[in-house]
C-alpha cells in the first residue's frame, strides 16, 4: 500500500503523535515488586524508548521471512518465559515490559496487512511504537475521511460542470444521442 | 477498510460523541490487563440514542440478547415511507435495521457480514431514488436481506431460505423491488445496462443504480460491462462495495487473509492517495484567478492532472468511461445521501462509479472480529454471537474431498490445486495451509481457473480444480476448448452437484453430467459415498493422459469405512459395482443417488421384491457389459440420478438402442431431476419436489410392473 504513512512519519512531525518520553523520565522510577499495569505512564515511556531500537523480528528472534508458524513458535515460548505470573519476583518488572514487547510483536507480525505495514516502516528506518502507530492511525483515519469528503466534494462540482456541455452537438455517443432525441421529444409535447 | 483497534483513554472520548462508529476489537490479542476496559467501553458505546425504549446490554455480553424496539422501523413498510424522514432519523433506521437483519437471521440462518456491511448504503439508496421505478439491482444478491425489510418482506424474513419462504437472493418473481435475479456474482453492471439502454430506447426517465462488490470486480464480466457502458454512454450509477474482502470465507484457517489480486492494491491505492489533494486545490486556485475563456483550457489541465496524479485505479474506471467518485466511507449515511442526491439530480451525467468504503459485519461486535466476518452463519445467539452448529459423526463431502487431494499430493508433488475465490466452500484451504506453494486463489475468475489449469498441465503438472458445479457453467467454453479439444489432464472437482437446498436454483449443480458427459475426451465419474470420493480422487490424480471430472453434493458423508491414510486406490476406469444382487428389477443409481437406490430397495423389501442395486461409477465410459448384463437379467431397469435430462441416464438410453437391447423386453425407466428449476428450500422437501426420494423409486418400480396399489400404498406411506 503506497500511502503518506512514509510522510508524515518523519522525525519532526512524528513527535506530535508520539508521546514525549522526556518530562516522564525525569520523574523517579521506582521499582515494584507486584505487577505493573500497562497504563503507566513510566512503564510506557520506557517501553517506548527500549523499541526504538529493537525490530520486531530481532526480539522474536526470527529473521525477517519468518512465516507465521515461526512468529507462532517464537512468540509462545517467549510468552512462557516472560510472563509476569511465571517470572522471578526480582525480574518482574523487566519481564512483564518484555512481555509487552513481544506481545506487540506477535500482535504485529501475526497480520499480515499489519506486517506489510511494518516492513515498509522498517525499510524507511522507523521502529514506530506500535502503541504510537495505533493513535497515529486512528487520527489518520479520521483524517482520511475528511480528505475523502474534500476529494468527492470536488469530484461533484466537476461532474456538475462536465455534464452541462456533455451532450453538446459534438458528443456523438450512443447515449448522447438517445438523450438528445428525448429532450426533443419532450419539448414537442 | 479495517479500523484500528483503539484501546487508549485518549480515544473514548471521540468514540463516545459518536455512538454510530463502533471499533472492532481485537480483544483476544490484547494482554491481559487491558480487558478491564472492554465490557464497560461497549456499554458506553451503544447506548445514545433520541428516544425509544432500548434494551440494556448484560456485563460480559456484547450484543443484546432480546429484540430491540425498532420504533422507526415499524413504520417503514414500503421506502416511500421513508421519504419524509430527516438524516438524523434515517441514522436510527439504520440502526434498528442492522438489529433487525442481527435477529432474523439469528433465528433463520443465512449470510449475516455481507447484509450489515450495506445498511447504510440500502437506506440511502431507497431513500434517495424511488423503487420499483428506478431500478436498484444488488450484485449476487446475499446482501439484499435490510433491502427486502424496507421493500415490504419484512414480516416474512422469519421464512428467509425455507421452503416456500424467502429467496437467499433478489428474485423477480418475488416483489417488483427485485428487479434482476442474481446468485453467481458480477452480473449486475451488464444487467443494469441492459435495464438504462431499455429505458433510453423507451424514452423514459427512470435511475438505474447497480451495486457490486471488490469481489465480484474481480470477474471479467465486470469488466465488459464495464467498457461497454463507458462506450455507449448511457446514464447509470454503478456502486463500489469495496469492503477489501475478495475471496470467501475472507480468512484462511489461520487467520484473514490479504485480498486476491492486484485489483485491490489499486482500490487500496484510491483511498489512500494524499499529495494528489494538495496539487488539484493549487491548481483550481490558479484556474479560478485565470478566469473566463481560459476556464475550458484550465478544466482540461484539471482533467489530465487528475488522470495523472490520482491513484490508478479511478484512472482505469475513467479510461474505461464511468466517472469516478470516491472514496466515499459507507458508514455515513450524510454523506451517503449527499452524493447520491447529486448524481440523481445532475442530468446527463453517462455512466458513473461510486466508490464506496464499508466493512463487512459492522455493527455486530463478534463479526467484525471474526477472521470470516459471520459471511455464511446457521441460526446464533446474537448476545454472545455462538453459532449452533449441528454436530454429525461424519464430515462434509468436501472436507472429504480437501483430505484425500492432501494424501494425494503428499505422494506426488506434482499435484496443484485451485479454485476461484471460494477457498472455503471447496475445502482448499485446509489444502492451502499443508501446501501454501500449490494452491491458487484466482478470484471469482472461474473462466480463467480452467484455462490457467490448462497451462498448469501443459507443463506436466497436475491441476485439480475444485469449482462448484453451478459455477462450472460460466467456464464452459474454457473447459471444452481449452481443456477437452486438447486432451490436457485437467481435473475437475465439482462440489454442490444436484439439489443444493437453502441456495435454491442459483446454486444447483444440475446440469453438469450433461454438459461434461459430451464431451469426447472427458472421463466423468461420481461417487456414491466418501470412501468412493477418495478412490475416485485417486483415480482422477492416475489419470495422466486425458481431462477428467467427478461431482459430489452437498452435505454430509453416510458413515463407511475411509481407506487408510486417507488414500484412495484408483479405480478400473469403465467399471461400475453391484452392491446388491437381486432378480427381476434393476436399480442402476450414479453417484449419491446409489444411497436412495439402496433405500428404495429395502422398501421393495417389505414388499416381496428383492431388486438388484448397482453403481455405475462411471458416466463415460460407460460400464458396457455391466448394464448388457443388468438389461439381459432383468425385466425392469430404472437409472438414477441427481442431474437434468441428457446426462447419465441418456447415454444409457444411447447405449442400450445402439446394442440393441431395447429390441428386447426389459422395460427402462430414466429417473431425472424434472424439467423446472427447485425452488430453495430443505433438501428432503426438495427431492419430495424433483421425485428422487427413495419412496418415489419404489413407486416407479411398482408402476412399470403394473402393481398400481402397491405404488399408491408407498407414495401415501411417506410423509
């Protein structure tokens, strides 16, 4: 799909879907023994910082042709190693973020049209956060809409104006000429 | 187009001020933690409504579990009365219609995604253009269900593909607001011509507007269509359904499945297009500075620019002459409605293409999630969206039928498979999934399937192409030309043969021993159970040096024994059976039709009569010495079959004259599928109506010997 993700994703104007990772971390991190939910905003910005550099494939430990029972495979046993209720208590914190990670892998590479997505971000350079992506596509789509709407607008004025001169004497069409022949018919009676 | 799944707190808030939108969730791959959101993001979700009684939604269900007040749509019988509704009310009937088509067919079975994808589209459409007068025509029809509640069926949608109810499909002879009949797809544009030339010689001023899907795009027929009404010019709106699914069930079994085609990167290409924007509103600021007689000049700069930049795909609708309009998103009846009110009042516009965005079984929670999107459902709880499948001891024909084509190419890597768009209903894609390399989707190119297994062959390789019988007639001429004039060793796997039941008369596979059996090289057989289709796919793979075709029908096996490994030995090509030596009567049944041979002689049974059963396996070549023998023994024979007139009993017929066996006295009775269409209905009310039920044969056998009671007392016995 050859679409503007490549444009407006670029460095500058990614950082207005992206959230800025930098005010969070200044905050202190403190470490939890118990379970880290997923909506914190620290566990986040850390995910978000730690993916940019990893690939997807790279963490599920496939290459980059991995087919789906390779993803499958990978992901269910790093599943099992890092989920959160199975890891050391000293490691949950880490585990439960690998996990987050490797889920949003699978998630990703399991789909194929997600997969294509990616591969072409990855081509161009970009690690996208899958999280960020997510946002970013929603407010794509919303803006999508809004460009279609603008396009279909023009679309009709330009078929109003076309279809005022359409069956001009020139236009010797099938059609033009039945519809010629009926306005005479109609004017007549 | 598939909408992100959104889970972010930042995103219930939009999502809340605009309760119509509804994001599917992807609930089973998110962790854990996150599930705390779901329930309670529905409840929200569904709730706002200007007035009206609603039922409330149970924590942990997705969907309402008894029928919803549909207060508007109660006063909808007929779309005239929905003319003087106002956009926002048409917003709730289109709501209360998506949970009318949700209930009905949850209580009828049927197909569920492809209806709910258009309640929107059907609304704007009747409220926009006056049917019956402007023809609307719904291509291959599965999707019509909210258009036949508002045309006036809503109080029969409980007899949606039962006997004497409601047609699966538009149907003429059904309501006036039908006005093409259709079942196999991509037919509508051509019909729709037809329906605007008619109106143009006739003078008259009526809308024709036809709706096709991507799918059905992928058909050549579109295309002709297509560049025929770009050619001739006449007025007509052709609508996009373009809800990226091209091939059912839409999903393998491991999960959805990209479109097939290169047709679909081109329409995913139209709806993504941004820089295109940008430059035309530059452009049109420069031609309106330009002004007056530059205008024209600048309209033709406008028109190039737009050829140009724009994706290809509204290019090849323009060059083909349908203007194109698009993409317009499916969902919003605003939007909808606008667009179609200005085509409709934009005089001599010619042949126009909307291009319209939708996703199939949207509005029901557990479709849009499903990898198949609920296309084909049997009757479903609609709070939690289970389906009640009946379960038997033994699995479809055509589970049969993708297991022995595995065990096959197992042995011999030479075997390909394919199929045109319907990887689902032949089986293929349980073979898609242990072969990826060798199965080939074609999309719904049925014509170009048999000419491909053509080349296939032509490089030794060995095609098997599993097309369902009914969908085998589009692609006749490939198969005589292509294949049988050749000699090439194609196989044709032809499923659904005979009476189909719900799908009615579009779907049933009634002609194909007919239109196989004359042809000179093809070998044509049919087996009687699942362990004869497994032999009979093994044979088929043996033969090597000439076409060949076997048919099976819908439904379930009976229950024998399946050969080991799930491989068949190949049969002795010409050669039938006797499963029952008898005397004095003959039953000579080909295909399924040996199983109610079997039947009616037990009813004989009970009579005194003890008749032979045989199976002929074969309908070319025909087992010669079998039936001299069967003619020779007995003093009545009686073929049947599940097929037309002109198929296997007519080469016996044939047979029997050229060896002079009807000089002699055994009296031959043929038993066919009558000469008129079956209605759709349950498969044993259907036989009852083609006179193929067991009972019917003992009565025929009871009549040719003269014995008129005992004929009466079996027809009487039955019910």
């Amino acid at each position: 799909m050859r679409c503007g993700y490549g444009l407006a994703a670029l460095p500058g104007t990614d950082a207005r879907f992206f959230s800025p990772e930098t005010p969070f971390l200044r905050l202190p991190r403190t470490v939890h023994p118990t379970r880290i939910k997923f909506g914190s905003f620290k566990i986040r910005a850390k995910i978000d910082e730690a993916r940019k550099e990893v690939s997807f494939y790279e963490l599920l430990g496939i290459s980059e042709t991995g087919t789906l029972l390779e993803i499958k495979l990978a992901y269910k046993q790093l599943a099992r190693k890092y989920h959160p209720d199975v890891s050391p208590l000293d490691r949950v914190e880490e585990n439960t973020e690998r996990f987050i990670r490797v889920q949003e892998a699978y998630e990703t590479l399991s789909d194929p049209r997600r997969r294509a997505l990616y591969d072409k971000d990855l081509a161009l350079g970009l690690h996208l956060a899958f999280s960020a992506r997510r946002r970013y596509q929603h407010d794509e789509d919303l803006e999508d809409r809004n460009e279609w709407r603008n396009r279909w607008q023009s679309q009709l004025s330009e078929l109003k104006r076309k279809s005022m001169n359409r069956d001009a004497g020139g236009n010797m069409s099938w059609g033009a000429r039945m519809r010629r022949q009926r306005e005479e018919l109609s004017k007549e009676l | 187009m598939a909408l992100c799944a959104c889970s972010f707190p930042a995103i219930i808030s939009c999502a809340a001020s605009e309760p119509q939108k509804s994001t599917p969730f992807a609930s089973h791959l998110l962790c854990g933690s996150d599930l705390g959101f779901h329930p309670l993001f529905k409840l929200n979700q569904v709730k706002k409504r200007p007035g009206g009684v609603y039922a409330s939604l149970s924590g942990g269900a997705e969907y309402y579990a008894q029928r919803p007040a549909t207060p508007l749509l109660d006063t909808i019988n007929y779309p005239i009365h929905m003319k003087n509704l106002s956009v926002k009310e048409l917003k709730q009937l289109a709501d209360e219609l998506r949970s009318d088509v949700i209930f009905n067919v949850s209580k009828t079975g049927g197909h569920l995604g492809s209806s709910l994808g258009v309640v929107e589209l059907t609304v704007a459409l009747h409220y926009v253009f006056n049917a019956p007068r402007d023809k609307i025509l719904w291509d291959v029809g599965h999707q019509s269900y909210p258009h036949k509640i508002l045309t006036g069926r809503r109080d029969k949608m409980h007899t949606m593909r039962q006997t004497n109810g409601l047609a699966g499909f538009t149907k003429r002879s059904e309501s006036e607001y039908d006005c093409f009949g259709t079942g196999h797809s991509s037919t509508t544009i051509s019909a729709g011509l037809g329906m605007a030339v008619g109106r143009d010689l006739k003078g008259e001023r009526n809308h024709v507007v036809a709706v096709i899907g991507d799918g059905a795009m992928t058909a050549g027929q579109a295309y002709e269509a297509m560049n025929n009404a770009g050619y001739l010019d006449s007025d007509m709106i052709v609508i996009l359904n373009d809800n990226k699914q091209v091939s059912l069930p839409t999903a393998t079994l491991d999960g959805p499945i990209p479109p097939v085609g290169a047709l679909s990167s081109a329409l995913s290409r139209l709806q993504s297009n941004r820089p295109l924007r940008e430059l035309r509103e530059v452009a049109k600021g420069v031609t309106k500075q330009i002004g007056g007689p530059m205008h024209e000049l600048a309209a033709k700069v406008d028109e190039y620019a737009r050829g140009m930049i724009s994706g290809s795909g509204s290019t090849l609708f323009e060059e083909l002459g349908l203007y194109y309009i698009g993409p317009v998103d499916g969902h919003n009846i605003d939007d909808l409605v606008s667009i179609l009110k200005e085509v409709k009042t934009t005089k001599t516009t010619g042949p126009v293409l909307i291009h319209v965005v939708t996703e199939k079984g949207r509005g029901y929670p557990y479709a849009e999630r499903a990898d198949d999107k609920y296309h084909g459902v049997v009757k479903f709880d609609p709070a939690t969206g289970k389906q009640f499948k009946g379960s038997s001891v033994t699995q479809s024909y055509t589970t049969y039928f993708a297991e022995a084509l595995i065990a096959e190419a197992e042995a011999d890597k030479n075997i390909v498979a394919i199929h045109a768009a319907m990887g689902g209903g032949t089986g293929l894609n349980l073979f898609l999934r242990r072969f990826p390399q060798r199965c080939f989707d074609v999309g719904i190119a049925e014509q170009h399937a048999v000419t491909f297994a053509a080349g296939l062959a032509c490089e030794g390789l060995k095609p098997f192409c599993a097309i369902y019988s009914s969908f085998m007639q589009r692609a006749y001429d490939q198969v005589v030309h292509d294949v049988d004039l050749q000699k090439l060793p194609v196989r044709f796997a032809m499923d659904r043969a005979g009476l189909v039941g719900a799908d009615g008369p579009t779907h049933c596979g009634a002609f194909d021993v007919t239109f196989m059996a004359c042809l000179p090289n093809m070998v044509v057989m049919a087996p009687s159970d699942e362990a004869e289709l497994f032999h009979m796919v093994a044979t088929a793979a043996a033969i090597d040096d000439r076409p060949s075709c076997f048919r099976y029908p819908r439904g379930n096996g009976i229950g024998v024994q399946l050969p080991t490994g799930n491989k068949g030995v190949p049969l002795e090509i010409g050669k039938g059976r006797v499963p029952i030596e008898g005397e004095r009567v003959a039953l000579l049944g080909y295909g399924t039709a040996v199983q109610s041979c079997l039947a009616a002689a037990s009813l004989l049974a009970s009579h005194g009569l003890k008749p032979t059963v045989a199976d002929a396996r074969f309908c070319k070549p025909l087992d010669h010495s079998l039936i001299r023998g069967l003619a020779k023994a007995h003093e009545v024979l009686i073929t049947v079959e599940e097929g037309s007139i002109g198929g296997f009993g007519s080469h016996v017929a044939q047979f029997l004259a050229l060896d002079a066996l009807l000089d002699g006295k055994v009296k031959w009775r043929p038993l066919v599928l009558p000469d008129q269409y079956i209605d759709h209905g349950s498969p044993a009310d259907q036989f009852a109506q083609a006179g193929l039920t067991p009972s019917h044969i003992a009565a025929t056998v009871f009549n040719v010997l003269g014995q008129k009671r005992e004929a009466l007392q079996i027809m009487s016995a039955r019910n």
